[in-house]
C-alpha cells in the first residue's frame, strides 16, 4: 500500500487472461467452403464497372445481403473493385 495525495492506493491485481477459442460450426464451415469455391472473373476485371481493379482488389459482393435472405450461390455474388463495393455500401469515395 502507498500513500499518494493523502490517498492510500492498493496495487493492483494482475488481469487474469482467458483462453477464447474461435470455434466454427459445420454449417458454417461448409458455408465458407462453398464461397472460397467461387472463382473470379477470368478477365481479373470489375464485373459492375468492367474496369481493372485499383489497389483494393476484387471483392465478393453479395447482391442480395445474406441478413436480408440472400444466398451464397454465384447468382447472388458479383465481383467488385474496391470502388465500386464501396458505392454498393454507400460509401462515397472522393
């Protein structure tokens, strides 16, 4: 114990730390297996604005949300610059 500005102080304890292990479920697994399977486009190029990729990449874009009943099927994913993912998002790039 010491004494600081007329307040005693206790020191502190240490924090004790917890292992976490991120578990996936199968259903999930299977999920990412299925989307790791979709292929980009054989051009390498934006499938909204056809135009090379900056310096994002392409990502995989759901067009109907997953949260909102989409599905993780090739008809419901197109692949976007990073540009035009954002604008998907709502995201306005200067």
């Amino acid at each position: 114990m010491t004494v600081l500005g007329g307040k005693r102080t206790e020191p502190r304890k240490p924090l004790r730390r917890t292992k976490t292990i991120n578990k996936v479920s199968a259903k999930q697994a299977k999920k990412q297996r299925e989307l790791a399977q979709i292929e980009p486009p054989v051009d390498g190029r934006c499938e909204s604005c056809h135009n090379p990729p900056d310096w994002r990449g392409l990502a995989k874009h759901h067009s109907r949300f997953r949260s909102h009943g989409g599905s993780d099927d090739r008809s419901n994913i197109e692949w976007l610059c990073g540009r035009c993912h954002s604008l998907r998002h709502g995201i306005k790039e200067t």
